[in-house]
C-alpha cells in the first residue's frame, strides 16, 4: 500500500510540475510567436498570431540592422570583462581573506559584507557624478567597473577559499611551492565549481543590467543590448512594430538560453544553495 | 639522512604556551615517536621542524643546517598528513611529481622516481587516477609516495594511520617499519596510540602539558617510566595505581596495599614515601590469577573480559580497591568468584606525591 501510494504522489507532482512548468512557458512562446509575424498583420489583428503565414524577416531585420549589432557587440564585450574581472578580483580576495593574516582583515570582510546590503539605488547619483567628473561616462570602462565591486563574488570564494583544508597549502609549501604557485596551481583549480556559479551569475547580471547602461551610456554606440532594445520602442502603446521588437526580445534573450542550457548543472547548484559543497 | 636537535624551542598561540622550553637531539636513522594525549603539543612540535609553525624561542638544527628560519620548502623533509593532504585535482602521477617539479628535477628523473616510489608502495595501478578515485589505504601509500620520491632527508609524520581502519592500521604500521629499514632515513612520528608508538619507535618522546615528559625506548618507557603520568598513559590495560603505606626495610622499601598485602620491593627507600599521597604501581601481567587461598592477596572477580590469548580480571580487594589483572586465555573465573592474586613486586613502582617514579634496583626486562 505504501508503495502505490507514494507512486500515485509522484504522479501527483509530475502532473503539477508540468502545469506550472506550461504556464510558465506561456508567455515566453507569446514573444516567440510574435516575433514570427509580420508587424503589419499584427497591428490589423493580433490574433493572426495563431495562424499561418510565419516569417523570418524580423531577425533578418535585426542582423541586417547595424545598430543591433553594435549593441549586442557592447554587452558581449561588456559582460565578458565584468566576468572576467569579477572572478580575477573576487578569487584574489576570497584567497586573501581566507588564508593571509593581516592587521583588520575580519573588519574589512565585513565592510565587503555590509556592501550586500547597500542597493545600487542609494549610490547611483555618487556613481553617475564620479564618473561625470571624471569623463568616463558612454565608456566600456564606465560600464564595466562598477559592476567589479561584488561583495557577493567576495564573499562566495572566501567560503569556498575556508573550506579548503589548510593541510593542502602546507603539502605544497613542504613541496617547495611558492604563494603564488600554491593560490594558481594548487587552490584556483580547486575552486573551479564556485568560480562557474560566479561567473555564470556576474555574465547573467551584467548581460540583463539595464539602469546603469541607462545612465551612463547616452550615446547610441555604447548603449547595450538591453538599452539599445527599449530605446526603440517609440509608442507605449506598442501597436506598431511589434513583431519586430518581439524578436529583439529573443535575440537578446537567445545567449541567455544557450548559457542557461550549458551551464545548467552549475546554475542548478548555485540557486540551490549548494555552491560551496 | 640527518638528525635533527631543538634546543630550547618554545612555542606561543597568543597567551597560550604550547610548547615550553623543549630540547630534543634525534639520531641520524633514528625513528622516533612523539607519543602524548590530545592537546599536549606533540603535532605543534612536528610542525615546528617542518616550518609549518614559527619558533616563538630556541633553535632547530636538520643536519649541519640551522632551519628554523628557513621556509618548509628548503628544509629537505617530507610530511605525510593525517588527511593525506593530497591535490584533489591532479592525479597521483601529478601529485608525486609536483615537489620535484617545483625543485626543476629533469623530467627523466621525476618519472624514473615517481615509478620506483609507485611500485615500492604498490600504486603503480593508481597512478592515472585522482586521490577521489582511491580508497583510504591507497590514499595514505599516495600520500607516503609523495613523500618518497623527494628523497629528503627527514620524514615527518603526523598521526598518518588514525584515518585507517584497524587491519588496515596493523598493516600499514608494519610496512612503515619495513619502510625505515629499508630507507634508514631518519623519521619522526606523531601519535596519540601507544600500540603505534611501542611498535614503531627506536625512542619514544612523551609529552604532556607542553614539556617533554620522558625520553626512552619504548621497553624502558614501559618499565621504568619516570613519572606516573607516563605509566598511566602507557601499557594497555593501563597500570594499577593503589595507595601505599610504605615501610623501610632495611634499605629497600616494604609498601602495603589499602588491603594490608604487604609487598616486599627491591625500591630503595626514600624519606619521601612516608608523604601521603604516595601510591604504587603495579602492571596488570605483574598480578596472575590464583586459585583461592594461594597467592600473596585474595580479592573478588568483579568483571571478567576474555581476550582470547589472556583474560583480564577486574579484582576487587577487602577495602574495595580495585585491581587489574590476568589469566590466561581459557581463565575459568566468573564474576564474584573468590580468587588469589599472585603479586611479582619486582616491577613495581613507587610515585611519590609529586609524581616521580622511584624503581627497583633490579628490573627483569
């Protein structure tokens, strides 16, 4: 009896998973849709949405499109060195924090720590006037430090740094290994799993920022993708072009997917919490 | 092969003292076993000779050489951790040959002693693999490998078989030994098991409470400890220590147990003994079982445990002391049986109040 009725549960939550899975889904193939329609037929009748004829001239309109291009250049160019320096800053710390001893290290973990709970909100004005003051702004430089600063990043590698036993830097110190050899050879390849949910989620949010981009990218050539998208949607209404714009949204969106669909293992751990294990 | 000489060597972890004023001279060859309970600074003082841990006082000499301001890499010993410390991400090829790397030892040699180490410990199979892929037995022979192949000329253990089961403790302790005859370099042993100690060690180290508590062989520690801490933490089942009223006889020592058994010792008498708080020892093989009546005392059997070769008795005498003691294996005595003990006082020790053992002048090893 027990049996059956822990199979019939698992019926139960197969059944109730795909529903909610579906109806997720649902607005996600709406865009998808949409974006597979001429934008003419859709601002005479939307519901032509369900029926044939399908197009392709949307994407052929975006990768015909100079602008889109650039734009898609600037966040690939833009999330790529905020991963990049996101990971080289946040293992430096991690291993600093975990394994060196110097005067105020615990205060200054948490200082990085109290960052967690300062909302880019409260200090954008400072940040838009910094750089304003130092001409950086509609730069790759100014688009990309602030996101450098990730006490997050920080404070995920010193607890993977600390959950690697000390023993294992002392065998390589008995090996005759330098500090910097142990932290490149011997520590960095061991902190591979973090280093992957770390990136995943620096390229993620760098890739999906929209306010900072906003702010500080004013000219068009800088603007990233999702700035560059909003900046073309004209009419709030949106009865024109939808189709069109439709397809920007998956063109943005597509990298995402293909990360999400190769990454899936490490992304799965992160939001589970389990990163450090 | 090197010996190796602290002097004086102090070690501080802010306001506690972990290591107080030790002085130790180790043979070139020698195996030595630093033996003491959980907390007494036995794997503090491994480290310090490794380079692990600072020397807050005194020195340490590796040979010819001054170390104890050298990095650990420079002191020529290898160390094989208690957790194995093996890299997870590399294979043990790759773990072995990480040290000679690091020393820029040409390739041919790396892999001409990686392959002789291999097969010495019987991992030639492994070598491919990651320590993950290993069992806890193979993982220390990769971890006693490692040490191996850079030919040091200390080797420095810190407590490598407490992970092991107890055959595979047994096995690996005998292929250590064969290990350091085989080698003959000098190796120093850290352990809280007195078994690893007594069969392994040339000299046994004792500490307790920071300090060096006895130097000796491990049959010398055994018989004739030189505190009563040493004889308590030593010898399994451990000493019987009873209060003593002792008694001069002529220039040897009369002790009577809490029971009134007087015993006749071969220890020279000292004024101190007439202190209370002197007490006797007496190892449980000292004490035999004999049939009621016989013997120097008699006492009750309170729990029997049967060993197989020996059984131990736990007596208890008239006035309640309890003591150890042993039988043979096929012993047919029960709990609360009437026994007789029969008392070989010529391995006895007297501990004044202080804690200093006072011996018999003639010992039978």
């Amino acid at each position: 009896m027990p049996a059956i009725s822990s199979r019939r549960f698992f019926y139960v939550q197969v059944v109730v998973v795909t529903l909610a899975a579906g109806l997720m889904l649902v607005p996600l193939l709406w865009v998808l849709i949409l974006s597979l329609k001429d934008s003419a037929a859709l601002m005479s009748d939307t519901a032509s949405a369900f029926s044939p004829p399908y197009t392709l001239e949307n994407y052929a309109n975006i990768i015909g499109g100079q602008q889109v291009s650039t734009w898609l250049l600037n966040s690939t160019i833009v999330s790529l060195a905020m991963t990049a320096g996101v990971l080289l800053l946040s293992s430096l710390a991690g291993y600093g924090f975990s394994r060196l001893e110097f005067p105020g290290r615990d205060a200054l973990f948490v200082i990085v720590l109290l960052g967690l709970a300062i909302p880019e909100q409260a200090v954008i004005i400072g940040r838009h006037q910094l750089f304003s003051a130092i001409s950086m702004h509609n730069s790759y430089t100014a688009l990309v430090v602030p996101g450098l600063s990730m006490p997050f990043g920080v404070f995920l590698m010193t607890q993977y740094f600390r959950a690697i036993p000390l023993e294992i830097d002392e065998a390589a110190r008995l090996d005759g290994a330098s500090r910097f050899r142990i932290f490149w050879r011997i520590l960095l390849p061991l902190t591979i799993p973090a280093q992957a949910t770390l990136g995943i989620f620096t390229f993620f949010q760098a890739w999906n920022d929209y306010w900072w981009p906003l702010v500080s990218a004013t000219n068009h050539d800088m603007l990233t993708l999702t700035v560059g998208i909003a900046s073309t949607q004209v009419n709030f209404a949106q009865a024109e072009g939808l189709g069109f714009l439709m397809a920007q949204a998956v063109f943005a969106g597509a990298p995402m997917l293909l990360i999400y669909v190769i990454f899936q293992k490490y992304i799965v751990r992160a939001v589970a919490g389990a990163a450090g294990k | 092969m090197a010996g190796v000489e602290m002097a004086c060597v102090s070690k501080r972890f802010g306001d506690v003292l972990v290591i107080d004023k030790v002085s130790l001279e180790v043979q070139a060859g020698e195996f030595i076993v630093f033996l003491g309970p959980s907390g007494c600074g036995k794997s503090t003082l491994l480290r310090m000779i490794a380079g692990l841990e600072t020397v807050d006082d005194g020195t340490i000499h590796i040979g010819e050489q001054r170390v104890d301001t050298l990095p650990p890499g420079k002191r020529d010993v290898a160390m094989v951790f208690q957790h194995y410390a093996l890299y997870p991400h590399m294979t043990i090829k790759e773990n072995l040959a990480f040290g000679l790397k690091n020393r820029r030892v040409p390739a041919s040699e790396i892999s001409a002693r990686v392959e002789a180490a291999a097969s010495s410990l019987e991992i030639g199979d492994f070598l491919e693999r990651r320590p993950g892929q290993l069992s806890g037995g193979q993982r220390q022979r990769a971890a006693i490998a490692r040490a191996i192949v850079k030919q040091p000329s200390l080797f420095l253990f810190d407590e490598p078989l407490s992970n092991l089961d107890a055959a595979l403790r047994a096995r690996t302790r005998i292929e250590l030994a064969q290990l350091h005859q085989q080698l003959g370099t000098t190796m120093i042993f850290v352990t809280h098991d007195q078994v690893e100690a007594m069969t392994l060690a040339d000299r046994i180290v004792v500490l307790h409470d920071h300090r060096i508590e006895q130097i000796g062989t491990p049959m010398e520690i055994y018989r004739r400890p030189a505190t009563k801490f040493v004889a308590s933490f030593v010898g399994t089942p451990k000493i019987n220590i009873v209060e003593l009223t002792a008694a001069k006889n002529g220039a040897m020592t009369t002790a009577a147990l809490p029971d009134g058994t007087a015993l006749e010792t071969c220890i020279p008498w000292n004024a101190s003994f007439a202190e209370t708080g002197t007490t006797l020892g007496l190892r449980p093989e000292a004490i035999r079982v004999v049939a009621q009546g016989e013997g120097t005392a008699a006492g009750r059997a309170k729990v029997v445990e049967r060993l197989g070769e020996r059984t131990l008795i736990y007596a208890e005498l008239s006035d309640g002391t309890m003591l150890t003691t042993e039988d043979r294996g096929d012993s047919q005595v029960r709990p609360d049986d009437m026994i007789g003990l029969s008392i070989d006082s010529s391995n006895a020790v007297i501990f004044t109040n202080e804690g200093r053992a006072h011996h018999g002048t003639q010992v039978s090893n």
